[in-house]
C-alpha cells in the first residue's frame, strides 16, 4: 500500500496568510475593497476574496477617494503608493513584514551611496517594489548575468539583496562567486525562512520518494522554483494547481508519494488533493495480491524509521505495540517522555495508537525498540522552527547560568539566553532566575549544530512599546499614573509608568529639601505620579510626586496668622539671627533685636541653643516670597504689662 506524506511547510507561508487573513477581514467589515494588484498568485483564492467583496485593482487604474485599498503581500512600488495616497485612497498595508525589510534596507544602503544588487526576477512585483526604493541598482538571476554585473562594477560598494522566493541553491552560487571576485561587498539574508524550510523538506522528502506532487499556481515563482527542485531529485513529479488537474494513474505503482505546495496555496486545495490520491490507493488495494500483502507484512524496519502502530500491553517497565509487522515493538518507559511528571496511567492507554522512533531491530529475537520521546524532540523542534519564523513567543524555566548568560528549557529543548538579553541589570547575577518561568523570543535557530538562543528582553521591549503607543494616544498635563522607581540620577527619577519613562525632577519630589532622590523613594517602588509637562515630539514627560495638600507653605497658612504666638524650635544661627521651624519644611527668622528685650546680644547663640523650643510672636507674613519674622522680645515687652494688669 502505498504511503502519501504532504510536507510540514506546505501551503501558505506566515506573510501570505497575513495578507489574505487582512483582506477577508477588510471585506467582512466594509462590504467592499480593493486589492492593489493580485494579492496572492492564486485564482482559486482571488475568487473567493472577489465573493467577500475584495475587488481586484490593476496598475494604475484609479478608484473613489476614501476607498480602502489593501497593498499585496509582494508590495507596490512607491510611486503607486504615492499616487494611490494623493487619490484620497485608506491603505491597508499586507505587505509581508520580510519584503518590508527589504525597502528597509535599500533605501537605507542607497543613502550611503552604495550600488544595491538585487537578485531575482526583474519583471516580479516584488522586485519592482524593491527597484522602486532603490538608488543605482542592478538586477540578476543568472550566472550570466552576474558575471557582467562583476565586469562593469568598476570596484563599487555594494550592498547585495536576494527575492524572498530565490532558490537557495541558486542563491548559494551567486554568492559565492561574488564574494570571491567583488572586495566592498555586503550580503543581506533576505530568502524567507519559510522558502528555505520548504525547500529543504521538499529535497530531503523528494528524493526518497516514488512520486512528487507540487500544488502551486503558474504564476508563483516560490511554486516553480520548487517544482523544478522536486523534478531533479525525482523524475516522477508533477505540477498542478488543484485537485481536478491531477491524474492519479500516474502513481498507481508508487510505494511513496510526497505532496508538497508553494506559498500560495491554501490548505484546502492541498487537502482536496490528499483526499484524491488516498481514494485512489484505496480503491487500488483490493488490486494487490496476497504475495504484496505477504511481502508488507514481512517487511523489516530500520533504525531511525519513524512507525506508528497501537498499544496492545502496559507493564511497569515497558510497553508493547502491535506495528503491523513481523517484529514486535517495544517502548521502555524511560523514553515515554522527557518530563519527569508525566503520568502514564492518565497518558497511556490500551489501543491507542502511538508514534516512535526506531532505536534498534534485533531480527533474530524479532524485536524492535522504540523511543516516543525522541520523536517528540523532534516535534518540538519543528514546533520551536516555527516560532522562529512566525516571531511568536514560547516559554521556558531556567534550567541553568554560565558566565554569557543563561539556559532555558523550552519543550525540553535548552536555549541560550545571552546575558544582554535576559531583561537584568549588566553585571547583575542570575541566581534571581534560576527556575522560573519566562516568555521570550527564539532569535536564532540550527538544529544541525543544536543551537537555539532566545531574548527575553526583544519581548519585553516589544510588549513595552505596545504599553507606550496606548500611553502616549491618552496622555496629557494633569493625568495621573501608578509607575514604578526605574532609576535614579542626581537630578531626579525615572519612573515607568506603564511602557513610558517619565522624570520626576528632584525639586518635585518632596517640599522638603533633597540631596538626592533615593531620600524620598526606593529603585522598585510603586509610586503615584502626575503630569507636569509634555514633548510629544522629543517623548519627553515631566512629572510631579510631591502632592499640593502636603505643601508645608499651605499647612502653616492654614494653621497661623499674623500676631499669633508658636512654639517654634531653634534649627540654625546666623549673624544677623537664628531660624526657627515654625511647622515641618516652614521657618522663620528671629532677627537679632528680637530674641531679648533687656539687653544687647553680639550674637544669638549668646540666648538661645540649637534644638530649643521657644514661644515667639509671628510678627510678618510674605505669602509671595514665603517668608516669616519671628520675635521673642515682643512676648517678653508684654509680660509685665500683664502682671501690672492683675
């Protein structure tokens, strides 16, 4: 019988879903829109954006201003851009996040004045969306055409980017013949990750194969180059654009067929086909003969073969599994899993079926052992790839620390966090993280080499930047925050105050006076805070601690008058007098001529000690300047007035 596998990277990469996804939802949501040029290379799926109510906009052609137009995954160029935004026209933008990177970088390397060479198809869109961002530049796709370029470079700076859909074996060629012959040369690893997973899978899974089916429309240039891939490494493949081109006689005598499909394609043309052609090997079997059926039966396994097959026994060490062949199958159940709390009661049960990876045949006592967590690593790392490409974020515990950094453990595969990147202080240590849970973002990847390093500083800088751009649409003067103490300087602190740093300069942290902001708050501390002042344009934000009711000036205002008499304590002599705090972060002066009223004093230290408290007269009162005179004479002058009173 034979066995249909359809590839993992099949169908629609992460931009083209991306774009497709945002076109049904503009058309659900506005009744009708435009797309600007095809937004993917395939009629099947423009047929269905035309039902949803996404009308198909040609080159140059114009629409009602405040229509919503929707820029394709490849991109436009920028005077289409231009002009569709001068028209009046709502863009959507779908352009793919890795194309964008490309107008990125050339406009980019263009402004340092070096010659940009692109590598693709001159005539495909996105080509001419990246032409149209460039300054001098010139085009290939051949060796040919690369060697003229090397003749007539005349020793220019050159800054070199590949179409996102390349051949990577191509792509290869051309490099290395550039970096042999051209001295001031950049490379930009601009082939999606996608196109390089498909096409490695396809390489690998073709050429072990009887016979290759690749989905893909003719004018998607990612589908041909990997139909042209899949036709070197085996002669019996076949390209079509669905299911009702494909002519399933073609494989009636394959033991193995491998369905793959480009970018474009979406998982229900892909599906339709596997339906087609396991129908058709359904009907073939009937066909077979008892020797066929005899000879499967006896076929012998190999190591590192991935079978399935179902539970028949569970004992305490192991567990059996019926694999339809001559050998028996056996998994011990220290390679059931990785994880030291899994249950095999509540995971292992008779008749389920299960998949393993073959560890070793022993045909002489017909036995086969197996391993399912092998086969799961290998699943996770799939899964990990994924991420990788999609930029989503996973999760891990750290498991151990070096000098560089950290290690994390993520569906039992260790990834290295560098040091910079694990969101800490520089220089701080790691012990704080050992075993603890962290989201964070795969940065690099290479299952080969068994290399995975992770940021979860990327993550937090991006979640703080979708914090900031909600800050910064509500913010304004006199709103007020709960933030966190982030750092101190000796002007200030910096407060987060949910993705936005705001200072809190150190006159606003307190009425009283400070040397230095850590007198009034603590690095971490969840503090109230409000707006003084903006810069929108700088991203500047001035902001208040110190609360008005606290305000010292309001209290002693609030509690005394002129002519009243306070218990004042005695905090600093001058020559002309002393200072007396009248309420906390509020004094007043007791002038020289008013501390005694018998005689003559040189100094006030001759009358009074620091700390003391005393009994004065608040004689005056500057609300503007904040100031106050005290005396203690006009209290003693009055004394014998009263005594003669009694």
């Amino acid at each position: 019988m034979a066995q249909i596998e359809t590839a993992k990277t099949a169908g629609f990469c992460f931009g083209v879903k991306r774009a497709v996804d945002m076109a049904f939802a503009e058309g659900r949501q506005h009744g009708r829109v435009w797309s600007a040029g095809p937004l993917i290379h395939n009629s099947g799926v423009l047929k269905e954006l035309r039902e949803a109510g996404v009308e198909l906009l040609e080159e140059g052609q114009s629409v009602e201003s405040g229509s919503r137009v929707i820029i394709r995954a490849h991109g436009l160029t920028s005077d289409e851009v231009q002009r569709l935004e001068s028209e009046g026209c709502v863009l959507v933008d779908a352009t793919c996040p890795k194309v964008a990177r490309i107008h990125e970088i050339v406009r980019g390397e263009s402004e340092k004045g070096r010659h940009i060479l692109i590598i693709g198809q001159a005539d495909h869109p996105e080509v001419r969306g990246i032409v149209s961002r460039c300054g001098e530049h010139t085009i290939a796709k051949t060796m040919d055409e690369i060697d003229n370029f090397i003749k007539n470079s005349n020793g220019k700076p050159i800054s070199t980017v590949c179409q996102t859909t390349f051949s990577i074996k191509n792509y290869d060629k051309i490099v290395n013949k550039l970096k042999k012959t051209c001295n001031d040369i950049l490379f930009f690893d601009t082939i999606c990750k996608a196109t390089e997973f498909r096409q490695t899978e396809a390489a690998a899974r073709a050429s072990q194969s009887d016979g290759v089916i690749v989905i893909g429309d003719p004018k998607s240039s990612n589908s041909n180059n990997l139909y042209e891939l899949c036709l070197k490494l085996c002669e019996n493949t076949v390209f079509i654009e669905n299911a009702a081109q494909l002519e399933t006689e073609r494989f009636r005598n394959c033991r193995s067929i491998f369905i793959t499909a480009g970018a474009s394609t979406p998982d229900s043309i892909i599906k339709e086909v596997n339906r087609k052609m396991s129908e058709e090997i359904k009907n073939n079997i009937t066909e077979e003969s008892f020797e066929e059926l005899l000879e499967q039966s006896l076929k012998t396994l190999h190591t590192g073969e991935k079978v399935s097959g179902i539970i028949t026994q569970i004992n305490a060490t192991d567990i059996h599994v019926d694999l339809g062949v001559k050998q028996a199958g056996y998994i011990s159940t220290t390679e059931l899993s990785d994880d030291p709390n899994f249950n095999i009661a509540e995971n292992i049960k008779i008749g389920d079926e299960i998949e393993a990876f073959v560890m070793r045949v022993n045909d002489v006592d017909g036995l086969v052992m197996l391993s399912k967590k092998r086969l799961d690593a290998v699943k996770n790392w799939e899964k990990l790839e994924a991420a990788y490409e999609n930029k989503e974020t996973v999760e891990g515990v750290i498991v151990d620390q070096n000098k560089g950094g950290v290690i994390a453990s993520v569906m039992g595969i260790r990834v290295f966090i560098p040091a910079s990147q694990t969101g800490l202080p520089r220089d701080a240590a790691f012990d704080s993280m050992m075993k603890t849970t962290h989201k964070m973002r795969i940065t690099e990847i290479n299952r080969q080499k068994r290399r995975v390093v992770g940021s979860i500083k990327v993550l937090a800088a991006e979640t703080r930047k979708e914090a900031a751009a909600k800050v910064w649409e509500t913010i304004e003067v006199g709103a007020e925050y709960t933030g966190t103490v982030k750092s101190f300087t000796s002007y200030g602190a910096f407060v987060d105050i949910g993705g936005v740093d705001g200072m809190v300069h150190i006159s606003e942290l307190s009425w009283n006076r400070v040397k230095h902001p850590s007198e009034v708050l603590e690095l971490g501390q969840e503090v109230s805070v409000y707006v003084i002042a903006l810069d929108t344009e700088k991203k500047k934000i001035s902001l208040g601690y110190r609360r008005a009711e606290d305000n010292p000036w309001t209290k002693f205002e609030n509690t005394y008058s002129k002519g009243d008499v306070a218990n004042v304590k005695i905090v600093k002599f001058m020559p002309f007098g002393a200072f007396a705090e009248v309420v906390p972060g509020v004094d007043g002066l007791i002038h020289i001529s008013q501390i005694v009223a018998d005689r003559r004093i040189g100094k006030a230290e001759e009358a009074l000690e620091l700390g003391q408290m005393v009994d004065a007269v608040i004689t005056e009162i500057d609300s503007e300047k904040k100031k106050i005179s005290l005396s203690i004479r006009a209290l003693l002058e009055n004394a014998p007035a009263e005594e003669d009173a009694e």
